[in-house]
C-alpha cells in the first residue's frame, strides 16, 4: 500500500470512527459526548501518514540537486582539461613554428655565410697567379707558344680560356702589338701603354709581365677574365 493510500485509509478510519461515536451516542438515548477526542486522532493520523511523503519528497529533490551539482562540476572539469589540452597543443605547436623560423634563419646564414667564403676563396685565387713573372727567364724574344705556356703557369685554369678570347682578339699573343691610332700596347692592348710599367720595367719586352699586368687589370675591373670577356663580348673591347 502507497503513502497516498495509508492517508486516505487513515483519513477515512477517523472519519468512520467520528461517525459510528455519533450514532452509538443518539441511539443509546444519552448526552452527545464532545468530538474533539476523535477530530484529534484524525488529524493526528492524517500528520502522521504526511510525514514519510514530505521526506521522500526531500530526499528527491536533495538527490537530484547532488545529481546536477555533480554533473555541472563534471562539466566544468571537462572544459578545463579541454582548455588545457587545446593551449598544450598550441604552445606545442608555437613552439614548433619558432624552431622551424629559426632552423630557417640559421640555414639562410650558414648558406649566405658559404657564398661569401666561396667568394672570397675565388677572388683570392684569381687575384694570385699560379706563376709570378719574375719565375720566368728573361729572353730576347718569345713565340707564340711561349708566351700562351707563360699565361697558362700565371692565370688560373677556370680564368684562362677567357684571357685567351681577349689577348686573340686584341693581338693575336704578339707581345708587342701595337695599335697605330690609338697607341694601345701589348697582349692585352694597354691603353696608355705606360699603364703596364706598374708590374714591371720590362714591360714592353717581357710577356711575362704583361700577363701579370692584364690579369691584374681584369680581375680589378671586371671580377675575373671571364667578366672582362663577357663584357668585350657586348662591346668589342674592355
């Protein structure tokens, strides 16, 4: 039997009980004794049987109330491992960004920083002929095959085949060439041809010389035998 219908049975026994107290009082013929005794039993009884449904009714409502309590803290410590795990993976991945940019940085320099030894390294080695002029004996005069094995010993191998193009072009490896008009001198047609005097005395007798003056001359202007050739190539001369 539900709390709902102990009540009832309760409310209804009270009430039975009032009445039948009534009948038995007017049949018997006597005085109407008071109610109030039976009214009180009957509320008495009606109090009792509400109170195991008021605590039921508390104990549902405190129950649900620990329910949603538990799953809103739930809720809250989930969003917070959530938040959490999406700011670790963003540091993860800022982090990884920034080693990348750096890797990068590092790797442009140490390229930049390999260009510019090379550079070096090349323009040190075009600048410094293999053989100087002075190693070679001074005759009174010298072939042609002479004077190219002299530019060979003296220009560097990668530079020599553009030295060659300018000196055939310019004398044809006649060491004293000279033009009429113009009073250019030499293998490399030195212009004035006094300019030659600065890599030795004997400039206007000594191929040698001449070599070293030239290579000298192309290296400072045009970078290389190779960029004064270029250049000669645009222009017909240098």
């Amino acid at each position: 039997m539900s709390r709902i219908s102990v009540r009832g049975f309760a409310v209804a026994s009270a009430t039975a009980v009032t009445t039948v107290g009534a009948v038995v009082g007017v049949a018997s013929g006597g005085t109407q004794t008071s109610t109030e005794p039976v009214e009180a039993t009957a509320a008495d009884a009606t109090l009792l049987a509400d109170i195991p449904a008021g605590n039921h009714a508390q104990a549902q409502t405190a129950s649900l109330t620990q329910q949603a309590d538990a799953q809103s803290l739930a809720a809250e410590t989930e969003a917070q491992k959530s938040a959490e795990e999406a700011a670790r993976k963003q540091a993860a991945k800022d982090a990884a960004a920034k080693k990348a940019e750096a890797e990068k940085a590092a790797a442009e320099k140490a390229e930049k920083l390999a260009q510019q030894r090379e550079e070096a390294e090349n323009k040190a080695a075009r600048s410094e002929a293999r053989a100087d002029a002075s190693d070679f004996g001074v005759k009174s005069s010298y072939t042609v095959a002479e004077v190219q094995a002299m530019a060979r010993q003296m220009v560097p191998g990668d530079q020599f085949q553009c030295f060659s193009n300018i000196v055939d072009h310019e004398s044809s490896w006649n060491y004293k060439a000279t033009n009429p008009s113009s009073g250019a001198y030499g293998l490399v047609q030195a212009l004035p041809a006094g300019k030659m005097a600065s890599a030795g005395a004997d400039w206007q007798t000594n191929p040698a010389t001449q070599i070293k003056w030239g290579l000298g001359y192309m290296n400072d202007r045009y970078g290389s035998p190779c960029g004064a050739w270029e250049f000669w190539q645009a222009n017909n001369w240098y």
